[in-house]
C-alpha cells in the first residue's frame, strides 16, 4: 500500500517544462498539453505527482532504479486510473484512486499479486 498528499500550491511553484518533463511519460504529457484550463492542469499534474509517489511507496522504490517517466498513469473510458509500465509483470494488479480538491491531489495505491496468473 502506498498513499501520498500533494499541496497543489507547491506544485504550482514548481511548474516548468523541465518539471513536467521529469514528471510525465510521453502519453501523460500529451494529455496535459491538451488541457485548456490552468487549475485542471495543476490538479492533473499533481494528481500524476501523488500516484506516482504512492507507487514509489507500495513498492518501497529500493535501489532507485525507477523513475517517475517509467510509470504512466492513463485513464480508462471511465476514468478510472490505472498504470502501465514494464516494471510490473502480468501477475500484479496494481489498484489506483486518486482525488482532488482546489488545494490538493491524493492518491492511494495498493498493489497485489493475482493468483490467476500462477
């Protein structure tokens, strides 16, 4: 389990293209570009910002091999969040929430093995 608070004010200091950059995967920051308003996009942002810090923390991140571009936290046609990345293998399911308000964005992860794939 992993969980992770973000004060959108200190994201919004922190914005810039090399930020961003650091931050988003190619498809998360396609979908960024895309959002016209600027609150939207700070809570987008952070909200990426958390998910990926909960992950770090479910997966107790180690050695420091992994990035926070390795991990791309798309929506489905519902929007529900979830992951895509090569650092997981097919038995990991890895459960997503993220929530925002004007100030913060959190999220929670839990991460768990589906015996399905034994």
């Amino acid at each position: 389990m992993g969980i992770d608070l973000v004060d959108l004010k200190r994201i919004k200091e922190l914005v810039d293209d090399r930020f961003v950059d650091r931050i988003l995967s190619i498809d998360e920051k396609k979908m960024y570009d895309n959002i016209a308003d600027e609150q939207t996009k700070l809570s987008y942002l952070g909200g990426r910002f958390a998910a990926k810090e909960a992950i770090f923390k479910a997966v107790s991140k180690g050695k420091g091999n992994t990035y926070y571009k390795d991990f791309s936290v798309l929506n489905d046609e519902n929007g529900k969040p979830y992951v895509v990345s090569n650092h997981f293998t097919n038995d990991v399911i890895i459960h997503l929430t993220i929530t925002h308000t004007s100030d913060y964005a959190m999220c929670y992860c839990l991460i768990e093995k589906n015996e399905e794939f034994k």
